[in-house]
C-alpha cells in the first residue's frame, strides 16, 4: 500500500517543487494568469551492499559455459553488518557446506532496521550479470520471512528478470498484482509466464499462511497459471528449512528458462 500512496502522491509533490522553485524571470508567457515553467532537478544517490558469492567448484570464467543463478534473499534476523550471519538458511547455507551446488548464488545482506530495496538488489544483480558468466535465462529468485516479502515485491516489479521465483513465509501486495493487468500489459504478460512456487506453515505466528494465499489467489484472477502454493499443515513460521533441504526445489528452478 506504501507503493500505491507513493505513486497517487508523486504529483503533487513535484508539483509543490515545481512551485517552490518559481522565479518571475522564467516566465515565458501567459494566457488568462496560466503560465508555462520548467522545472529540472538532478539527484545523485549511492547503493551500497556486502554480499556472499559462491561459484561452483568447476566455475571458469573463460570457458565459455554460462550458469543457472540463485539470488537468495535473507530474513529480518540476519540483518546487520555481518555478511556471513547470511549464510544462516537457504542457498547461502548450502554454499558453506558443498562444493558441487550447480548454481551460483548471490546473497546480499539488508542492513539492520532496513527492508530490502528493489533499486538496491537490480543495481546488484545487473553488475553480477555483468562480472560473472551467469546464465541470464536462468536465473532464480528466493528468500525466507522479510526476503519473502522481498522475493514477492521484486519479481511483480521485475518479473522479466526471471526464470522462477519461490518466496517463503512472506506475502505482497495483492492490489499490486489487480493493478497490473490494468496499466502495464508488457509486466502481466511477463508475469503470466513466471513460475512461482510458494511456500508457507500452516501454523505460522508471525506471517499469517493467508499472505501467500492471497498472493496465489490474486494472480490466478489475472490469468497466471504457473503458480502454486506449498502448506507444511504442521510448520511454524520456519518453512524455510524443510523448503532448503529438499532437492527438488532445485530441480523444479532448473526445469525453467526464460
């Protein structure tokens, strides 16, 4: 709902600027009292991150051979300073403990009391994309808690940038998604193809299982197909575990190329 204020308020706040920053001399003529201005403002911003990096044991830049790519997004207890609290769950995890992963993995860290940001994680990806042979088909989306919030929240932005997306005990915005078959037919029809697999407890405390419910529902009344849902009926909010530990999560991303 931020997203959704921001973008009705975004008018009329360049439109407050617009008036601030007036000068009588940049008149350039008038009709009935209306006249026509200019307005120009730059804005410099620096994104920042640490971030884990895993290559395959076998990875050679020169050889020619693109690869499959997880970026794994964490959740709100790993945030912070240290980059290997990352490596906690998921991905990153599994990096730390096997040499023979088929995927290259990028797990950013959120610093504390951040959520993460979309500018932050597409400036990310596009320079790994750009610094090591990464399959650009194939590349998949995943995080855990407040990185499921974020896997859901990037991919309905971006879902052109990936093969499959599979967001754990989190949620998004379902209006979002009722919104984007209305103003952007490129983004739907993108979305449409994206494979999805959620995943949430049924006894989860912290992120009700209605939040991935409703993210499901909502993108199958705007016509997406490849989207389904996992309940462990027993699990807590710690769905990510038995998620991680079952291989064919890493089938099913490998089964997808855009």
């Amino acid at each position: 709902m931020k997203k959704i204020q921001a973008i009705l308020l975004l008018p009329l706040l360049l439109g407050l600027s617009a008036c601030n920053s007036l000068k009588p001399s940049a008149f350039t003529g008038s009709a009935n009292g209306q006249t026509a201005q200019h307005f120009s403002q730059t804005q410099t911003q620096t994104l920042t991150t640490d971030y884990l990096l895993y290559l395959p044991a076998d990875y050679t830049v020169n050889s020619g051979k693109r690869w499959p790519m997880i970026f794994f997004l964490h959740g709100a207890g790993e945030r912070g300073t240290n980059v290997w609290m990352v490596a906690k769950h998921g991905p990153a995890k599994i990096a730390t403990q096997t040499t023979n992963f088929p995927f290259i993995v990028v797990s950013p860290l959120c610093p504390e009391g951040k959520i993460w940001s979309n500018d932050l994680l597409l400036r990310l990806l596009d320079d790994v994309e750009k610094k090591y042979a990464v399959d650009l088909h194939r590349v998949y989306l995943t995080g855990l808690s407040m990185g499921g919030f974020g896997t859901w929240d990037l991919a309905l932005e971006h879902p052109e940038k990936f093969a499959a997306i599979a967001p754990i005990s989190g949620g998004g915005e379902t209006l979002l998604v009722t919104l984007a078959k209305f103003y952007d037919p490129e983004k739907l029809a993108e979305l449409k193809r994206l494979p999805i697999w959620a995943f949430h407890g049924g006894q989860d405390p912290v992120v009700a299982t209605t939040e991935s419910e409703h993210m499901v529902k909502a993108l199958k009344n705007i016509g997406c197909t490849n989207v389904q849902l996992t309940i462990y009926p027993e699990a807590k909010h710690d769905a990510w575990t038995q998620t991680y530990a079952n291989p064919a999560l890493f089938d099913w991303f490998l089964q997808h190329s855009r």
